[in-house]
C-alpha cells in the first residue's frame, strides 16, 4: 500500500483571492515504511508575499523569483504522486490550493477521497485535545525542534511520524501474526494448529493423591465424580 504525506506552503488562506503554493513536500509511504523518496518544490507564486510571510515560511519574493511556477512543475508532482491516498494535516486546505492550481493548468482534480485528514484523526482520537501538529509532536513524544518555522517537507516529515502513532503507532506489516510461517485458516491468517505431542504431566505423585482424598472427603455429590 503506497500513501503520500504531503504539506504545502502558501501566500495566504484563499485561492479564490489569488494566494498561490510557494512550496510543496511529500513523503513516500509503502506498508507505512517511509522509503526515503521524497518531493520538495519551492514554487514561484507569481505574486508579492504578503506581509509577514516571510517570517511564517522562511521564504521570500527574492529568494522564490529564481524557482518555476506550479504549471513548470504540476504534471512532475502527478508523476511523483500517483494514485496513492494522500495523508495531510488540515486536508481541506491543501487539497483547496492543488486543486486550485490543478484547474488553471488545466489538469484533473484531485478527488477529495484520497485524502486522509490526521486533523480529523485526532480530533476524533482526542476530542477537545489540541491537535495542531505540534501538539500532536508533544502528545507522542516526537521531537520537532527542528521545526522553528514552517516548512513543507519538514512538516511531511514529523507528520509521517504522527500519522503512525494515530493509527496505531506501528507497523501492520510488523504484526507477529502476519510474519508467522505454518498453516492458515481459511482467511489466509496463521492459526494454531494441534500440538503433535502433549506436555508431560506436573502434579507430582503426592499431588494427585492429596487431591483424590480431597475430593473423597465431598463425599458421592462431588462435582468430580459425576464428571467422571
């Protein structure tokens, strides 16, 4: 199973008032093992950043003049992509701006359903916690100091992290059931099977003996003895 974890960075809060992406990152999960592929864009926003901008994203108009606009780099970010589901923090957000930005390249949508919400997640695993990403960091014990300002492929990288722990916190391919070798029932999972040789008794002599005068002493309404 391959899952994308992805982060985009933005001029601002609305497409529709004519904020861009400046930066995309994305992880590569395969079984929810990160394999060390990656996407990371910075993205001409063909626009000034808005005051303030720079300091929420590190990132500013001298520095992202010099890099391609989404349409340069739209289809690579399809390619890298695919028709993995999308795991994102706040789904509606990014989701809104690539689409965006898809439908003035001309390019198909991306269909809401891919997307996982972690936001969604731990709201539903936490209801009334914080569940920002740094909270989330605090709660499972995952270091984020690196995280001093934002930054998309970083912020896909801590949420790759978190997204585990919100689901489980491991692997499913690390399930000892499912790494057992033998025979299987008929759902193809691993079931015990009849032990070829039974253990050999513990009860001593003297045990079995203090036992049979025990129940004798109940006399012939013993439980043990209509059993047989």
């Amino acid at each position: 199973m391959r899952e994308i974890v992805l982060d985009t960075e933005t001029t601002g809060f609305e497409p529709d008032t004519g904020d861009r992406i400046v930066e995309i990152g994305a992880v590569e999960l395969v079984n929810h093992v990160a394999t060390g592929k990656i996407y990371h864009q910075y993205v001409n926003p063909e626009r000034a950043m808005p005051d303030g901008a720079f300091q929420v994203h590190g990132l500013g108009d001298d520095f992202l003049k010099d890099f391609p606009v989404f349409k340069q780099v739209g289809q690579a970010f399809l390619d890298f992509i695919g028709d993995a589901r999308l795991v994102i923090h706040n789904a509606a957000f990014d989701m809104k701006f690539l689409n965006a930005e898809l439908d003035w390249m001309g390019l198909p949508r991306l269909p809401f359903d891919r997307a996982i919400d972690t936001l969604a997640i731990a709201r539903s695993r936490f209801p009334g916690s914080p569940a920002s990403l740094d909270a989330l960091c605090r709660r499972f014990g995952i270091d984020n100091s690196a995280r001093t300002k934002h930054g998309a492929l970083l912020d896909s990288e801590i949420l790759a992290e978190v997204y585990l722990e919100l689901i489980g916190g491991r692997q499913p391919t690390m399930s000892l059931v499912s790494q057992r070798s033998g025979p299987s029932d008929a759902s193809g999972e691993w079931a015990p099977q009849p032990r070829p040789r039974p253990l050999p008794p513990r009860l001593t002599d003297s045990e079995i003996a203090a036992h049979a005068a025990f129940v004798e002493k109940l006399g012939e309404g013993a439980l043990w003895k209509k059993s047989g």
